[in-house]
C-alpha cells in the first residue's frame, strides 16, 4: 500500500506532461490552420482582384471592338457597318453571261438573227446609307445587248429616307414604272423582260434615266412619280427630253400562302430633246428585238417619228399561290405628231406563269412593288439539289398603224411580233443561277409579208448576283 500511494504521484505527473504536450500540439495545429485560412484569404483577395481586373481589360476591349466597324458578307456580298449602324457601305455585282443559237426561216436578206454569246450584264458598284437617312447607289455597267461595252454610268443617285416612308431620289436611276421592270434583271423568270414592257420602259424610264423622283412606299403600296430627261448614254442633245412617270402598286390580298399584286403606270414626255442648233427636236422611235438579247437586232421598229408628245400608260396583275406564280400586262402607247397627218397608236400585251419544282414560292419584295426570283431551301452541297422552276410565256407587240397607208399620209408598218416562250431556272443558292429558255419568234408585216421574220431560239444564261 506504501508502494502504490508512492507511485501515484509520478504517474500524475506524467500524465500531465502527456496532456502538456497534447495541448502544445493542438495550439501548433490551430496556429498553422490560423496561417492556413490567412493564406487562402490573401489569394482570395488576390484572386478577387485579379478577376476585377480581367473583367475591367474585357470591358475595355469590348468597348473598342463595339466601336469599331463591323464587317459581314451575306450571301457572299461583303458589307461594312459602321459601329452606330449611321453608315454602311456594300458591294454589289452582277454578271450574266449569255449563249444563244437561232434557227431562222426565210427571212429577209436584210435580217440575220446572231448566234454567240455575250455579256448581257457586267455591273460592279457600290450601295449603302450616309448619317442613317441617307441612302446611294453607284453602279456601272460593262455588258450590253448584242456586245459589251466600256462601261457606262448604270445607276448613280442619292436618296433622302429621312420621311419614312416618303423618300427622295436624284441623279441617275431606273424611275419606277411596270411591275416587270420594276422586278431587276437579276430576278426576270425569263432571260429577257416581254417587247410590250421593254417599250414602255424605254420611253421616259429605264436604267441610267436621270431626273428626280418622289415616293412612298409600304408593306403593301408604292406611290411614285418621277421627272425625268436623257439617259447617260444618249448623244449631246440641247436641251434634253423632259418626262414625267407615274406608279401605282397595291397588295390587294396578303396571306401566307396567297399575295395579290395590281399595278398601274404611265409615262408622257412633253418635250422630246433638241437635235443641234437650229434642227428639228429627235424624233421618238418605239422598237425592240426578239426577246433574247445575245443579237442587237430590231426585230420590230416604227422608225423615227417625228412627234410633239408621246404617252404610255399599262396594267399589270401578279397572282402568287405557293409554287404556283402568275403575271400579265396589257400597255397601250400614243405618239402625236407634229405633223398634220394622224398621230399613231400601238399596244402589246403579255402573259406568264411559272411552277416551282423544289416547292419554293417567289418572295414578294415590298420595296420594289414585285416579286423575286425563288430562294433555295435546300441549296446545292447542303443536303439538296437547289431550287427548280419552269417558266411559260405569251408576248404580243403591235407597231402597226394604217400598215396600208404610206409613211406620208402616216401609215406606220412596224410589224406585229409574237413570242412563245418557255423556260428553265435552276438555282444552286441564292447567289448562282442558271437559265435555259426556248424562244419561238414570229414577226408579220401585213403590208409586205416579204418582211416577215421567223426563228426558234435557244438561249443560255450563266448569273451571278451579289
């Protein structure tokens, strides 16, 4: 007993060393968790500036590329906008290449129909907006009918947009006039527009027309009316041709599946340009050539008529139901002579209608009144083949007046021409486009039917528009 109460006390002891050290181990231990949190709340902080910091170089960076000029090229058209989106510029071209064979009848030993091929449009131009209600267009052309040329002034005009939806255009420009030519042509179902509007359209509009128009324009309405003179590329006049061209065009039926297109224009010049000093002013010559435009020939043509004034006004319908597209026009002209002999009158008519294949429908297009050539659901190379679409044609031009009467007492014996027409179109994405029409040309002249003309025509248009 003496023993155990001996020990007892160094094993206390002992035991309170061990405790000792147990409470200096914890102390280390709670001293390096000490460090430890002070550790990771230093990298926090660290880490928490660095991020501030990053997001502050981001915003930065952000904020230049925000102010810098955006660059896009939709449909491979290379596109410019300015930051604050006041300013933009675009690229445009558009170039179609045109082969054509012609089996001619008997026709007269003054009439041989060209077989070859040509550059029907080669334009290359610019397009864009200046301080956001500004608009321009500044395109030349290098192709032509029956050649090419060295380029000429196609479109060259700026526009005021600032009264939506009144605007304002100067310089040199097509004046909005028929549905067909309204459509452009990059976007005509068939190679050529019909005789009756190429016509009307050569009167007072036309591309390279200069003067000064006014319209409006919405979803469904355009209103126009344009004073124009000469075309850049007429000969020096003094004193140039003066014009007014009106348009009405309303989408009387607007569905998903149905739109409904009237459309009405007219056209009088009232002074025709002077010739040089002293001669009479330039008469007015109302012609066109077979619809197919790799030959320059005139197939119809009144000759020079000596006239005070001249009118043409037309209607023109389009139905598009889905796949199915429809179009015509009737156009009605009258020149009034300066002369006592009778003033003449001529008219002509078309008709068309096309199917989309692929099941496309023809997009309506609100800023020009007219509807487009089909858009490619499935372009080539993208799990599809392109968009297909055929094409049917009737075109009837009357420039015959008094056929029987001679050019003294005012007969006119222009010729009355027909022309069936059929078509392919085959569009591999909404930029390329090939077409392949069959033309079947018939030209009468009541008065010398040894003057009649008659071909089958096929032609082949190569097209890239951007």
């Amino acid at each position: 007993m003496l023993c155990v109460c001996a020990a007892w006390p160094s094993a206390a002891s002992a035991d309170d060393s061990r405790v000792d050290e147990l409470a200096r181990r914890l102390k280390d231990i709670q001293q390096q968790l000490d460090q430890l949190k002070a550790a990771r709340a230093d990298k926090g902080a660290e880490v928490k500036a660095l991020q501030q910091r990053t997001a502050a170089q981001f915003a930065e960076i952000r904020k230049k590329m925000d102010a810098q000029a955006k660059a896009k090229l939709p449909n491979g058209r290379l596109t410019v906008v300015s930051a604050d989106g006041d300013f933009s510029l675009a690229l445009r071209a558009t170039v179609q290449f045109d082969a054509a064979y012609f089996s001619q009848g008997r026709n007269p030993p003054n009439v041989d129909l060209n077989s070859g091929t040509n550059f029907r449009r080669a334009q290359f131009g610019l397009v864009g907006t200046l301080f956001r209600d500004w608009s321009y267009n500044f395109t030349y052309d290098f192709g032509g009918s029956g050649t090419e040329n060295r380029g000429y002034v196609y479109r060259a005009y700026i526009e005021y947009d600032g009264l939506a939806p009144v605007a304002f255009r100067v310089g040199a420009f097509s004046a909005f006039d028929s549905m067909e030519d309204a459509t452009g042509g990059a976007n005509l179902a068939l190679m050529e527009r019909p005789t009756a509007v190429t016509i009307a359209r050569s009167i007072g509009a036309g591309s390279g027309r200069e003067g000064a128009e006014v319209f409006a324009q919405g979803d469904d309405y355009l209103v126009s009316v344009a004073l124009t003179g000469g075309k850049t590329t007429d000969a020096a006049t003094f004193d140039e041709q003066q014009a007014v061209v009106g348009r009405v065009a309303w989408l009387a039926l607007d569905r998903s599946d149905v739109k409904w297109l009237l459309n009405m224009d007219a056209t009088h010049v009232f002074r025709f340009g002077d010739g040089a000093p002293g001669t009479s002013p330039n008469p007015i010559d109302l012609s066109a050539g077979p619809e197919l435009s790799v030959d320059g020939s005139k197939t119809v043509d009144t000759g020079a008529l000596d006239a005070r004034d001249a009118t043409e006004f037309g209607m023109e319908t389009a139905l598009n139901l889905g796949r199915l597209f429809g179009q015509g026009g009737w156009f009605h002209y009258d020149v009034t002579r300066r002369s006592a002999v009778p003033s003449p009158s001529f008219h002509g008519w078309y008709g068309m209608a096309t199917w989309s294949l692929s099941g496309e429908s023809r997009p309506y297009d609100p800023t020009t009144a007219s509807f487009h050539g089909l858009i490619s659901e499935t372009p080539l190379g993208r799990h599809g083949f392109g968009a297909w679409e055929v094409v049917a044609r009737y075109s009837s031009m009357d420039l015959d007046f008094m056929p029987f009467t001679g050019a003294s007492a005012g007969g006119v014996a222009g010729g009355v021409q027909n022309v069936w027409s059929v078509g392919l179109n085959w569009y591999p994405n909404p930029t390329v486009r090939f077409m392949l029409d069959y033309d079947n040309i018939q030209v009468n002249h009541a008065n010398a039917p040894g003057n009649d003309i008659s071909a089958n025509a096929i032609g082949l248009r190569s097209q890239i528009a951007l």
